[in-house]
C-alpha cells in the first residue's frame, strides 16, 4: 500500500511541477495484480481522500467566484492558469477513476458477456 501511495504522491507532484501524466492506476493495479481488497483499502485510504480535496479544490477553482474561498483558491492555485488547472484536474481523477474501475472489475462473480 505504501508503494502505491508514495507512486501516487510522486505522480501529483510531477503534474503539478512539470506538467508530466505519467502515471495510470489502473494499468498498475492491473500488472501487480492487485486483489479487490488492497484496492478498496486505497480508496478508503487518506491518499485518496487528499486527491478527492484537491479535485474538489481545482474544481472550485476553474468555476471561479468572489467570495474569501475563491480568493484563497486563487491565491493557492493562480500561478497555473485555468487550463492547465483543467489538465491537472482531469489527471488527478483519472488516478481515482482507474482505482474504481480496477475495484469494480474484481468483483467476485461471473463476468457479464459483452454483445
């Protein structure tokens, strides 16, 4: 779990400073063939959680606003510029969404057959 999380923060990181997309969750989980499991316990995990916060935050951010919460988020995020905010926002719930999607995939049962 440590290792996932510390590729995640890296991945962030790297997005924000260079804006880099390296990293696919969902690719990883796929070739460490993780168990269900040890994907719920990411996504319940704090990780997850502080991804979810900056979404949210990068969300309010691009709507804009003038009240003192959109100052601040002004202020903290001003210096990428609204597209990139965009970019980095869409890449940060990519992370989430393969975790997601990797969990739902390991779901015990028959697979349902695709037409």
């Amino acid at each position: 779990m440590e290792e996932l999380e510390g590729m995640i923060e890296r991945a962030v990181d790297i997005a924000f400073k260079d804006d880099k997309f390296y990293f696919k969750c969902y690719n990883y989980l796929k070739d460490s063939k993780a168990t269900r499991a040890f994907t719920r316990k990411f996504i319940d995990s704090q990780t997850a959680g502080g991804l979810a916060l900056t979404i949210s935050d990068l969300d309010a951010y691009i709507k804009g606003g003038s009240d003192p919460e959109h100052q601040m988020l002004r202020e903290a995020y001003g210096y990428l510029g609204k597209p990139r905010a965009r970019k980095i926002r869409k890449y940060l719930y990519s992370i989430l969404e393969g975790a997601w999607m990797y969990e739902k995939e390991r779901k015990p049962g028959r697979k349902k057959r695709s037409k």
